[in-house]
C-alpha cells in the first residue's frame, strides 16, 4: 500500500483527497490523520484501498487547514490476512 506524501485540495480534482492506495482486495481498517501537535483530523475506518469517500479533504471542523506536513497511521489487511502497520507524513500544499 501507499499513501501519497503531497496534495493540494485546492478544488482543481486533481490531488485534492489523500487516501491509501494498493491491491485490490486489501482493506484498511482504520486510517488517521494527525496535526504536527498531535490532534486528530481526520480518521476513517472499514474501507477498501482507493476509496476517495474515506480520504482526507485536507479539512479539518469545517474549515481548510494552513499548508504544513501532516502525520498519518493506517492499519492494512491485505488480501490473504496479514496485517501491518503503515506510518509515514502528508504535505498539505495550496
């Protein structure tokens, strides 16, 4: 799986929702997003890899988050039923 490292939701529908990607078959159980000081902003859960409904807007309450680098963490089941932890970073950029 992978989650891209920059997008910009800026409203042009091209890289406006971040979301995990992979193999279809695999399944996320839980997708968070977190704010350089640690509050969540997003989170999703039970969704197939690919599943924009599920992705982050880069909005947070309501209101369109500063540009900056984000933390996210996704717990992924893939096809034949190992699990794995995925961690990495997300830049917001307008």
């Amino acid at each position: 799986v992978f989650v891209p490292n920059v997008f910009s939701p800026n409203g042009d529908d091209a890289n406006d929702i971040v979301t995990v990607y992979g193999k279809p078959g695999t399944k996320i159980t839980k997708f968070e997003v977190f704010s350089r000081w640690g509050e969540l902003v997003h989170s999703a859960k039970e969704f197939d890899v690919g599943d924009q409904t599920a992705g982050w807007d880069g909005k947070f309450g309501g209101e369109t988050m500063t540009p900056g680098v984000f933390v996210y963490h996704a717990q992924v089941v893939y096809a034949d039923g190992h699990e794995e932890i995925v961690k990495g970073d997300i830049t917001l950029i307008k």
